[in-house]
C-alpha cells in the first residue's frame, strides 16, 4: 500500500504518531472525502476483498465503496500507521428488526489504552470520529451525537446509538471482543452483492458527510442535511452522473440512470 497516496486520498498532509487526534484527523478526512457508494454492485462489477484491488478503486481511481471495502482498506491504512486496530462484525437494527447477523464490518482501535469504535463505511450516519466503548456521547457537526452502550444486559455485548433532537435511535449490536479477518466477511460480502435481502443492488446510491452534514444521493434524488436544517431535490434525468462528479468527485460512473 501507498500509504502517501492514501494520506493524500483523505487530504491528510503528513504522518504523524499514532494519536487519538491522529485517528480523528484520518476517519474525519475519510468520511467527508471518501463516499459510500453501490455503483460497482448496480452495475454488474463484482467487488474484491484484495487490499490492492480495494486501493487501485478506492485511492488511485478516486471512487468509493460499501463497509467491506472502506473500513477494510482503512483497517490496513491503521496498521500501516502503527495503530492497535482489529476487525469487528456488527449487526444492523431495520425497521423490521435485525439485519443479517454480522453484515457489517467495523474497526476497533486502541489508543493509549482506551478502545474506539472507529467506522468509516456506514452511509450517511457513520460517526465522523472515533466513538469512545465508555458511553461517552461525541457530538457530530449536523447536531446529532454517538454513543455507545450495553446492549441486552449481555456482558460484552454493546451498540452503537445516535440521537437526533431527543430521541437516541440504535444503529447497530456488536462485540469488540470478536475479533475477524476480512475475508470471514466473504458469505455476507456476498449476500450484500447478489441477496434477494441486500437493499444495496436494488438502487444506485452515494453518500457523504461534509464538514457541515451530509448528502445522500439515489437514483431519483439528492437529500443534504446541514445541521438541522433539510432540504431534497428531484435529479433531473440525465443529471445522476453529473451529480456523481460535482459533489462526490466521481468522475467515471460504472452505470447510467435513464428515465
């Protein structure tokens, strides 16, 4: 890996000690520089768990990609960095319920002997700093806040909240303590590509925090969230790959919405 390169990628200018203010600079500059996006997935093009294959997309092609592929390749970006960092498997709560168990992938990190969650590949409401296993609240800049808190009385067992205004809602369960290699990802990386129950090869999608918020984009609309203001758009047809270049700095799109 060219870790330069990728330092670059985040608009970050030099290495430094393996810090907490490190490893905010890095997620921050990941999650408002490098979009969640299905574009590969919506268009036939199979993903890799390849760490090289990750950063050719990722670092050299300026693209973005699902949690496999961001927090996989920024779990080697930390390691290449000096940072204490291991791979967790976390479960997404729906509407519905749970989600397939352990479908997302999530890095924890040590830092002068505490434990963060740091997530980098959860769309347009991934934490854009480390989220301390404490239950110390950290406040995000559209007005919400992260936590972290036992889940279900399980010891070890913990989730991940966000409050927005006064209500915390649960965005996912996991066990720091259950260490993976991303290749055991390889049945749900999967499901997530080819699944009847995968939301993410139904529709084209791309998101990003900015300094201010974040912005979602899908194939019929724009969402953008500055603090706690709201405001949606319709893409004109023909617009999609427009948008994809002017705000998520996707230059070669691997699909075409017609409408």
């Amino acid at each position: 890996m060219n870790v330069n390169g990728y330092l670059k990628r985040l608009d970050v200018k030099e290495q430094r000690q393996a810090s907490l203010d490190f490893l905010r600079l890095l997620q921050n500059g990941h999650v408002t520089r490098i979009p969640f996006e299905n574009l590969d997935i919506v268009g036939g093009i199979p993903l890799s768990l390849n760490a090289e294959d990750q950063y050719d997309k990722i670092v050299a092609r300026e693209r973005g990609g699902v949690c496999y592929e961001l927090n996989g390749l920024f779990h080697e970006l930390l390691r290449e960095l000096g940072f204490s960092v291991s791979l967790t498997a976390a479960t997404v709560k729906t509407e519905d319920g749970w989600f397939v168990t352990g479908s997302h992938a999530i890095n924890m990190v040590r830092v002068d002997g505490s434990d963060y969650l740091v997530d980098v590949g959860f769309g347009g409401r991934t934490p854009r700093q480390p989220v301390p296993i404490t239950g110390e609240e950290v406040h995000d800049a559209d007005g919400g806040s992260y936590r972290i808190r036992p889940w279900g009385g399980q010891e070890g067992k913990l989730v991940l909240e966000r409050r927005e205004g006064s209500v915390w809602d649960t965005l996912y369960k996991f066990d720091p303590a259950e260490t993976k290699r991303l290749k055991d990802f390889y049945d749900v990386f999967m499901m997530t590509q080819c699944g009847e129950q995968s939301k993410f090869n139904k529709m084209p999608v791309a998101m990003i925090l900015t300094e201010e918020g974040r912005i979602t984009l899908n194939d019929h609309s724009l969402t953008m969230v500055m603090e706690n203001r709201k405001a949606k758009e319709v893409i004109k047809p023909g617009d999609f790959e427009k948008v994809l270049a002017d705000i998520f700095n996707i230059k070669s799109s691997p699909i075409q919405i017609e409408r």
